[in-house]
C-alpha cells in the first residue's frame, strides 16, 4: 500500500471562496500539506448546469488524485451540490468533505423561527439542499436570495464596494423586514463580507460560516487511523501550494485582501477535461 506520510490534503472551489474554508483547515492542523484550486477560469459556477459543474469538478479531482491527496475537501457549496454523490462514488477510496447549507445549526439558534440562507441557484436546486432543509427546517421558516454578482465582487476582492454593499443589502433588507435573526452562508465565497453583512443585519442578527465545523470534520477523518499521516508533534510548518486556472498574479493580490498566509500559486490549463499544469 502507497505511504500516505506526506499526502496532501485536496481543497477546491470555483475560485477563492475556498480559501475561507482552507484558513479554518490550516488554523486547526498547521502541520498538513494542503494543494489548494481555484477554477477562476469557470467562476461562478452557480449559475452553470450540474452536469458541466460536475464535469469541472471531476477534472479537479482527477488533478488532485494525480497529487496523491489523500482526503478530498470540496470547499463549494455548489461543486457539493452537483457532484459531491457522484465523486464519491468515483473514488470510493478517498474520503470526501463537502459543504451544505449550515441549516441545521441556524435551527438550533434561531427564536424568531425565520431563518434567511444566501446560497447560489445551484445550491438551491440541488438534492442535497432539499434534503437539509427536509431534515431540519420543517417548522422553521427559511427565506432564500441568490445574491447576484456577490461572487464575482468577491472574487475581486472587492469586499466592502458600494456595488458589494448594493447587493447584500437587496439580499438581506428583505429577509430582516420579515423577522430573520440568523443568517446562513450557503457560499463559502461569503464568510469574507461577514464584516459587511453584520453591519447591515446589526449585532443581533448570528451568521454562521460553517468553515470552522467543517474543518473539524477534516481533522475527525484524518485522526482515523487509516488516514493518519505522522504522528509528530505540531511544527506550524505544513506548506500550502495553490493552484488557479486563471491568472497567477491576480490570485497573489488577493492574499492581503482576503487575510490569507500567502504561498507559490501555479497555473492549470484546461484541456477538454482535464487540467494540465
Ligand atoms: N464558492 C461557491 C459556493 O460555495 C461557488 C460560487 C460560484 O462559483 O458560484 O457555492
């Protein structure tokens, strides 16, 4: 059997909006190799079809699979929706995290019993939502906005643009006139304009960015025995390598932006279905 000492840990999304998931990942296992991809050259995805996002996120996959990462985080709630199941079943032997609207805890939470979730059209669509919500929300009330254009200002980097603030507030305005006291980020894209979005909601209003349980979950499958990698105490030394399908230079400048511990960023090409570095 292959040596898993050294293995990375797989991480992507459509773009950057993985990173916030990968700053709770590194906060809580600072010695593990993680690869990281952003498809900036699809981003958003969340307006795209589930088989063409599936298609990108099989690519992805494969790419990563090539890297030898021994668990794979899916760090998009949309590429989960559309392909989380079908990866699974693809690679049987490679432990998959995946995102899904933190619906179940923003029930726990909630006094007013309205809930607001701002995902993508994907991720409302998707089998999976449908089955959060069936789960967890039957006697709750849950208000949903698409947020058109978040993704792309964030992607930018523009966190706190008028243009960005325009678009939460059209979001969320909407859903506090109606009594939300929870707001759930189904994007992870999102978690970088929480500043923004808890000046427009107030203080009392709780957003949850699911990245630190996510990350714990990451943490629980790697602890088993199976997946374990070393057993040596923490160095804080565990190196990030980031990939993009789109340009390197501006995937740098985000780094400062999005308070993120910068590291090499190396281009993929996609070619058909496959990426190529
Ligand atoms: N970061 C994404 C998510 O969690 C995808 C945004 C997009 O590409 O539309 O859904």
């Amino acid at each position: 059997m292959e040596n898993k000492k050294n293995s990375p840990i797989g991480i992507f999304d459509s773009g950057i909006g993985g990173l916030s998931v990968l700053k709770a990942v590194r906060q809580l296992l600072p010695d593990e190799p993680i690869i990281y991809v952003g498809d900036q050259a699809h981003v958003p995805y969340g307006a795209r079809s589930m088989a063409e996002i599936q298609k990108f996120s099989l690519g992805i996959t494969n790419f990563l699979v090539e890297k030898k990462a021994r668990l794979i985080l899916v760090a998009c709630n949309t590429a989960s929706a559309a392909s989380l199941k079908f990866l699974r079943s693809k690679f049987p032997w490679i432990p998959f995290v995946g995102m899904e609207p933190a619906v179940k805890p923003a029930v726990e939470n909630t006094i007013s019993r309205i809930v607001g979730v701002l995902a993508t059209p994907a991720t409302f669509q998707g089998a999976l939502y449908a089955s959060v919500i069936e789960r967890f929300a039957k006697d709750v009330t849950i208000l949903q906005d698409v947020c058109p254009g978040l993704v792309e200002q964030i992607e930018k980097g523009w966190l706190n643009t008028p243009e960005t603030k325009n678009i939460l507030r059209l979001a969320l305005v909407p859903m506090m006139n109606k009594g939300i006291d929870t707001v759930v980020l189904g994007c992870t894209h999102y978690p970088f304009v929480i500043p923004l979005i808890q000046k427009i909601v107030g203080p009392e209003v709780h957003v949850i960015d699911p990245a630190p349980a996510v990350a714990r979950q990451v943490g629980r499958l790697l602890s088993d025995p199976l997946q374990q990698a070393n057993c040596k105490k923490s160095s804080g030394l565990g190196s990030t390598e980031y990939f993009t399908t789109a340009s390197t230079r501006d995937f740098e400048a985000l780094f400062p932006v999005l308070g993120i511990s910068a590291g090499p960023v190396k281009k993929l090409n996609w070619l058909e279905a496959r990426l190529i570095e």
